[in-house]
C-alpha cells in the first residue's frame, strides 16, 4: 500500500508540474482536473473549472471539428492531435496544440479522457504575419506588371501629344492640359511601383494658380 501511495504522489507531482497545460474530464467531457499550468494560461482555477464542460473552453469555427466530433475520434483511434483555438477567463483567445487521450481501466473501458496541450499563439502570429507578408509581396509582383503594360501605351501618347504641340495643330491649352494628364497617369503608375518597391517620398513646392486654372479647365 506505501508503495502504492508513493507511485500515486509521484504521478500527481509530475502532471501538477507539468509544463504541458492537462485537463482531465469524465466519459461525457465534464472537467474533473485542470493542473497550474492550465490556470496559468487561462486564468481559471480548478474550482471554476470543475464540473463544466470541454466544449466552454473551446471555440470551434467553421470547418474546424467540434469537442464532441474530436472524443469521438479519441475513442476510435485512441488519440486525437490538432489545433484547437481556446478562449482565456479575460475572452482573450489562444491556441493550442492538443492531444486528447482516452483512459482506460483494466477492463478496457474508456473511464476518463486527459486533454495535453501547449500555447502556440505565438507561432500562429507569426504564420500570419509571415502570410500577409507573402501576400504583400504577391500584390505588389502584380502591381508591377500592370504598371509596365499600362506604362507602355502612355509612352506612345505623350510623345504624340508633344509632337502635336510642337507642330501647332491643336488648341496649346488643351494639349496642356492634356500632358498633365499623362503625366497624373504616370505618377499613379509610379505609386502602384511602390508596392513592389518602396522609395522615397519626395514632395516638391508647387505654384497653385497654374493647378487651380488646369482644374477649372477640367471641370
């Protein structure tokens, strides 16, 4: 019996030390256990803890299986390993990396299921950040491609403009008008090409009465 009673302390120090986060529920999925480390993370105690169910602790979202669907793949399998996204006593959310175990008695049946797991939230923000970053990267590939076929045809219409201004054969002010314009194209162009490379903003002082006059011709 004292032989016993020491391999049961052990085992108690080794999971109230543990630094996995462990849950202990009955067959249903009612907790029986929660270790400090689990009130380290979430906030909850054993007292608040005890007697309410997996499923409160666990936000499952579209796609993602539910507490019920993940003890049932315990049972079959013997395991259940996956991310499960966990709220924290403040609503703060977190993930985790879980594994859900049944135990079993001598007789084989399931009698109780313990829940290991570890705070990931980190490497999860850093994958997102690491996604938006090659999504960036993507758009302003895109970006660049456009502003080099639009690029192209703005070449050809602006040298034409100024041939036709050079020669006379329009009204001056309307093909002023008309190469700012171009020219307002071209900028835009130019800040699409800073999506796929970043410079410099450099801005410049600008008389206002020759915009306000290029303004009211265009209205």
């Amino acid at each position: 019996l004292k032989a016993v009673n020491e391999e049961l302390t052990k085992l108690s120090y080794a999971v109230e030390q543990s630094p996995s986060i462990t849950v202990i529920t009955d067959v249903g999925g009612s907790i029986e256990y929660v270790n400090p480390k689990f009130t380290e993370i979430t906030g909850f105690s054993l007292s608040e803890s005890r007697g309410n169910s997996l499923k409160a602790f666990c936000k499952t979202s579209a796609g993602s299986p539910t507490v019920d669907l993940i003890m049932e793949t315990a049972k079959n399998c013997g395991i259940w390993k996956g991310e499960l996204n966990s709220t924290k006593k403040n609503g703060e959310l977190y993930w985790e990396s879980v594994k859900l175990i049944p135990i079993k008695d001598k007789k084989g049946e399931i009698i109780h299921f313990v829940k290991l797991s570890e705070d990931i939230s980190e490497r999860k923000q850093a994958e997102e950040m690491l996604r938006k970053t090659e999504m960036l990267s993507a758009v302003g590939q895109l970006a660049a491609g456009i502003a080099h076929e639009i690029r192209n045809p703005l070449t050809a219409l602006k040298g034409f403009t100024k041939l036709m201004s050079n020669k006379g054969t329009g009204n001056d002010s309307y093909i002023g008008i008309m190469l700012n314009e171009l020219n307002r194209i071209e900028q835009i162009v130019s800040e699409l090409l800073v999506l796929a490379k970043p410079q410099a903003v450099d801005f410049v002082q600008m008389d206002l009465e020759p915009i306000l006059h290029d303004v009211i011709m265009l209205l």
